[in-house]
C-alpha cells in the first residue's frame, strides 16, 4: 500500500483520534492481539507511516509485557502491518520514560503532549 493510501485509512486516523483524545486501541500486529495507547504518530527513517505506542494488554512477540508503568512496554509498530485497528473503552496507559528522546518516528505527524 502507497504511503500516501495509509496516510487516508482508517487505521490511521483511529490512530490519529485516540493520540487527540488520550482513547486506547487495540488491533493486531504480527498475528499478536495487542492493546495500546499510541503516542507518537508519523514517518519512520524509511518514509513509512509507524506509530509509537505503550502496549498494556494483549501479546507481544518481541518481549513479555511487564506491569503497567514499565519503560520496556514501548512497542514501535508499522501502520501497513496493523489491523483491525480499533478504539476500546479504558484508561490511558504510559511509562515515565515518554519524554525521553524517540527514534522510532523520524517525521513526527501528531504526539502526545501532557
């Protein structure tokens, strides 16, 4: 799918919607159930739309999630790789460790700002 065609879907506007109203998503990512609340939305160093997101629930197959509050909950997500994208009701979820610099998004569209 051309950049431009995802940048127009819907999964990024779910996306886009829950940064602006602070709503946790949930959608499947490598065949992984996950739950998360995205923080940081735009392009990676390849052009490709990616979202940072703080991943409480669900699977993971790159590490286990820890307990609520973890810094190792961030989880780095290609949009052309998400599915079923979408909002659920519940709190919002982050680590302490958001403000630190990321590099998981080069071109920043949209970010969560406290």
């Amino acid at each position: 799918m051309a950049t431009s065609s995802i940048l127009s879907s819907g999964p990024y506007q779910v996306l886009y919607d829950a940064i602006c109203s602070h709503t946790p998503v949930a959608a499947i990512y490598n065949d992984c159930f996950r739950e998360f609340c995205p923080h940081v939305l735009g392009l990676n160093k390849e052009g490709k739309p990616q979202v940072l997101g703080y991943q409480f629930g669900g699977e993971s197959k790159s590490r286990p999630i820890e307990p609520d509050g973890s810094a190792s909950n961030w989880r780095c997500m290609l949009l052309d790789q998400l599915t079923d994208v979408h909002a659920v009701p519940g709190s919002w979820h982050t680590a302490p460790n958001h403000s630190r610099p990321q590099t998981c998004v080069k071109l920043v569209h949209i970010e969560v700002t406290d």
